[in-house]
C-alpha cells in the first residue's frame, strides 16, 4: 500500500511512498483509508517546526484527520466490515496522569501522551490503517462524502462543551456568539452555535470566495470590520477565537459584555509583543465575572459528540466546507494553500475523490 511518510523535524521530507500492509492486533481493526484531512499543523511538520517519529523509527506516517471503512473488525468490537470510522488522534500517558486515568486524555497533565501523525504514532495518511475499537468511533452512513471533518469538529464539540459548564457556574442564557476566524475551525464552531439556536456572528477578513455564503446560509451574519467595532455592535455573549493572531486575541479578551465567555482554540506564533494594561484588563475581568479560557485536541466523547453534530447538518452545506479534495497521486497540492481554501483533504481512495 502506499503511505505518506515525513521525517519529523527535517523540512522537506515529506514523500508517498510504498509500505508494508498493516497487521493489526487482537483488539485493533483494519481500516481502508478514504481521506485525509489537511491542517495547519500537517503543514508544520512538514516544514520541520513538529512532530516526533515513532520510538526506533525515522519516519512518521503523517495524518491525523481521518476517514476509513472497516475491513475487519474483533468480534466484540461493536464495529463490523463496511461501517463508516473515524480514528481518535491522541492516546493516554502510560503512567497515566489523573485525566488520562478518567478517559480525559485530551487534558493530559504531564505531557506524555501521543498522538497519531504527530506524536510517537503513524498517522491515518494510509491506504490502510489499524485503530483500536475503544479509540474509534463510528460514523452515520450519509457521512460517506465529509466525515473527514470529524477530527476539527471533535475540537469545537469540546470547547462547546466546555463553554456550558463554564456558562452554568451562574444563571445562563446566552443569546449571541461571535467567532472570529473563518477557517474549518471557526465555521464549525459557527455550526454548532447555530444547531444550539444562538444567533450567530463570524468574523474574518476575507471578503470573497465560500466564506461569506457558507456563514450566510446557517442563518449568520458574516463581519469583516474591525473586531472592535463587531463586539461593540453584536456584543456576544459567546466568543470563540479561532485565529490566533495577537491583535484579535488581546481585543476580544477585553471585548465580552458582563459575564462573557471566551475561548481560545486558535495558536499564536510566538514573537509578537504588545503593551498591555494589564490593571485595566483584570479589573474588567474581575468586575465583569469574565472567563476566558483555551481549548485544544479532543477526547472519545467529544468525538461522539462531533459524530452527531454533523449527521445532523446539512450535508451540501458540509460539502462545500470542503473546498479541494486531491487525489492521492496529486498529494503535493493538498500543501499548498489558495485564497478560497476553507478545508482540503486527500482523497486515499478514488471512491473519496
């Protein structure tokens, strides 16, 4: 079968090459791999800013967004052949931390976890691939075409759930969410916001090309002004940052109303300094009963959660999420981004194309 495989933290080196089938293990499945998504961090790796090998390896199978059916599945698995999966990208510490004892690897205290196409494990950029059931889930059939999108999903479904427990430490009704960034991430987001009834705001930049009609046709207002001037005129009382540029962080931050809730889910490069009225933003913040908060990577519910929240979508709305899908032999044009690219994905079969 082939396989994309990179040398973690050498740029450049990044290739498709042939490999051995996988042998899965008594309590794994095998996988047909149909697509694989493509983010920022895919791209990171590439160019040898992250990522580690496997222990005793060189190379890393990339790919951490992913979609497959089961060829195989154990008996007692609750999976069978054909059924639609999507694979779990981080594992628990060995030792294991609290949170990772609780099935909460996704808030791993001491950092030894691994992730598949990042950390220490092979990715599911594969024409085939092995997963355990437990770290598995499996995905409505009319997902076929954009259940790659399960992998970001999994990531708002977590800062959704944690948003409410956040909401509930008081009385809360929230009417209104702005997210700010028009990525896979923050339309998602922007998904989610609208199944739960809020009204919903989007901010970005980009004034042509999918973003606007695909904010537009949830039911939202899509904003391209200064995020001041948007949290001023919608005042949110949700944000969700999705942009991790420092100007727009620091301004919404400071931008909720009374009681606001903002998270974090975009990652700022570092290197970029800012003066701050640090006494005037914690007054704000103690005064306002504020919370800001990050969120990052995804647990097994959170995946579930995700899994329902696109059967439930609109599935042409979904397709047009996806903006490119590449053909494997063509893989090299997944990496390198356009101006109307919203999500792209790898299509390991033609069946995915």
């Amino acid at each position: 079968m082939r396989a994309l495989l990179v040398r973690p933290q050498q740029p450049g080196s990044v290739a498709l090459e042939e490999v051995a089938d996988p042998s899965p293990r008594r309590d794994e499945m095998l996988v047909e791999g149909l697509a694989v998504g493509v983010c920022g961090t895919d791209k990171e790796i590439i160019e040898g800013h992250y990522g580690w090998a496997p222990p005793g390896r060189q190379n890393l199978v990339l790919g951490h967004e992913s979609l497959g059916r089961v060829l195989r599945a154990p008996a007692d698995s609750g999976f069978t052949a054909g059924d639609l999966v999507a694979g779990v990208v981080r594992r628990p510490d060995p030792v294991p931390c609290g949170a990772c004892a609780a099935g909460e690897f996704d808030m791993c205290r001491n950092g030894r976890y691994t992730e598949r196409g990042i950390k220490q494990i092979d990715g599911y950029g594969a024409q085939q691939w092995c997963v355990e059931s437990g770290y598995a889930v499996k995905l409505d059939p009319v997902l076929g075409r954009v259940g790659v999108l399960i992998e970001p999903t999994s990531v708002v479904a977590k800062a959704w759930e944690q948003i409410e427990r956040i909401g509930n430490r008081s009385w809360f009704r929230p009417e209104r969410a702005l997210i700010t960034g028009a990525g896979a991430i923050g339309l998602l987001a922007a998904l989610i916001a609208a199944q739960r009834g809020l009204e919903v705001h989007v901010l970005d930049r980009v004034t042509h090309g999918p973003k606007p009609e695909l904010v537009r046709t949830l039911g939202g207002t899509y904003h391209t002004r200064n995020v001041t001037e948007v949290l001023k005129a919608v005042r949110p009382d949700i944000v969700i940052e999705a942009t991790g540029a420092p100007d727009v962080v620091f301004d919404v931050i400071c931008g909720t109303p009374a009681y606001g809730i903002a998270c974090m889910t975009g990652v700022s490069s570092g290197g970029r300094r800012m003066t701050v009225d640090a006494g005037m933003l914690n007054r704000e913040l103690v005064l306002d009963n504020d919370a800001v908060f990050g969120s990052v990577n995804a647990n097994l519910r959170h995946y579930q959660q995700a899994a329902r929240a696109l059967a439930e979508a609109d599935m042409a709305w979904l397709e047009r999420l996806i903006t490119r899908r590449v053909p494997l032999d063509h893989w090299q044009e997944a990496f390198t981004g356009t101006s109307d690219d919203v999500k792209v994905v790898i299509a390991l079969s033609p069946q995915a194309e």
